[in-house]
C-alpha cells in the first residue's frame, strides 16, 4: 500500500498569487498601492507609502511567504 501525501499549498499556488493575496488581506497593506511583481522565487515589490514602517511592513509581510526566496524592496517614502 503506497501512501500519497498532498502538495502544499504552496507548492499548488503561484508565487504572484499568494504574495498579493498577503498584501490585499494585510489590515495596515490593503489599499496602500504597494505591487509586487514575482518572477520565479523573486519578489520585487513596488509602489509609494507615507512611512518608513509601512515599506518594512510590506517587506516582512511577503518574506513570510513560502517560496518568496529573495525580496527586493524598492517602495519609495513620500512623506
């Protein structure tokens, strides 16, 4: 008897998916218009926020998703 295990979910979902999935359901992300671009196990996230805090939010928030390897922050802070 062979015993099947299931793919993670995240091995099921894109990359892109789930890391804009972690941006619109973030309570302090949501509507921020951060973009973030994957590309293979790469996250490039771009856009504008009013704070420093808010550009290292969105960074931890997508580092915390399995499969994102590298992430590269280039959010700009508009005061």
């Amino acid at each position: 008897m062979t015993t099947q295990t299931l793919p993670a979910q995240h091995d099921i979902e894109p990359l892109q998916i789930r890391v804009d999935s972690v941006i619109r359901q973030h309570p302090h992300l949501r509507g921020m218009g951060i973009r973030p671009h994957a590309d293979g196990q790469n996250v490039v996230l771009s856009g504008t926020v009013r704070s420093y805090f808010i550009k290292q939010m969105a960074q931890e928030a997508v580092r915390s998703v399995p499969g994102a390897d590298q992430v590269d922050n280039q959010i700009e802070v508009h005061w």
